[in-house]
C-alpha cells in the first residue's frame, strides 16, 4: 500500500471542505458521465450526495491511497457511466425505454462503480468490509462481479453496517 499519508475524515467538515479535499485527487470528469459534466462543467459536484462524498473520502483516502479508477472517459478511457448517471446515459435511458424501474444509486449520485490499480476486486471489498468501522453510515457493496461499487444506501431491514448485495 501507498505510505502517502492522507487526513482522517473529520465529521465537523463541511461539504465545501471535502470537495476541496476530494478536488486534489479527483478530477470532476472522473465522478459524472460525459452529459453531465458537459453541461454542467465543474457545477457537477452540486449533485452528490453528502454522504456519497464522505464515503468516497474514506474510501480515498482512508482505505485506498493506492488510487481509485471510476470513469476514465476524459482520458480516451472506455467508462462513462462508473460514478454518476443522468437519465439520457444508456443505462438509465435503456431502462426507461423499457418501462423498468431503475433506482440505481449511480441515477441519485449516491454511488458509483470503481477499481483499484493493483487489487483485485474481491480483495478490494474485502478490504473495505475491514474498515466499515471508518464509515459514519452504512454502506453498501455489490458483491460477485469483477469491479467494485460502493454507495450509501442505507436498507433499513439490515443492521449490518456493510451490507453485500
């Protein structure tokens, strides 16, 4: 693991205080789909969820100084829809044309779909199944698929602070 040392996320931090933190290792383009960020630019950060940025803090710089890959479009990369999907993304949009409820968390900016350089997706979860004690809420994680996703949807028939889906 990286020995980059990051600060541990302080719960008296202000939504503008952690976009500030998250803004030196993330670019916006990294969290939103291309429609997204092409009309809203840097404004794209209004639409997360505050617990979704305290959790991507953790996960960050917490759990993973190795790095995070969400999307990588800007890039030349293949992933446009990892981090947070608005309705005319293919996803979503496939979904709603065929009359299917789509409440994924990628839709409310409450999660996303990411790797991390070097670690396998099973030990990635693994990993932050270990530190669920740094998170404030409950998370949870899709479990059986070779990528990771995280949100923070908060299923209240589970009093598992980790719940794998």
């Amino acid at each position: 693991m990286n020995s980059q040392k990051f600060k541990v996320m302080d719960m008296t931090m202000t939504r503008p205080q952690i976009i500030a933190e998250l803004k030196k290792h993330f670019d916006i383009r990294e969290l939103v789909c291309p429609h997204v960020f092409n009309e809203f630019g840097e404004k794209s950060w209004q639409f997360f969820d505050l617990q979704f940025l305290q959790m991507l803090y953790i996960l960050r710089f917490e759990i993973f100084a190795e790095g995070m890959i969400i999307n990588n479009w800007h890039k030349g990369g293949p992933f446009t829809e990892r981090g947070g999907r608005c309705n005319i993304c293919a996803i979503c949009k496939d979904k709603t044309l065929h009359g299917l409820l789509y409440m994924s968390a990628h839709a409310n900016f409450s999660g996303c779909d990411y790797d991390v350089p070097g670690i396998p997706a099973e030990q990635t979860r693994q990993r932050v199944i270990a530190n669920a004690n740094k998170f404030p809420f409950k998370i949870r994680i899709e479990g059986k698929v070779n990528w990771n996703h995280n949100d923070c949807y908060d299923d209240p028939l589970t009093s598992s602070k980790v719940m794998v889906f």
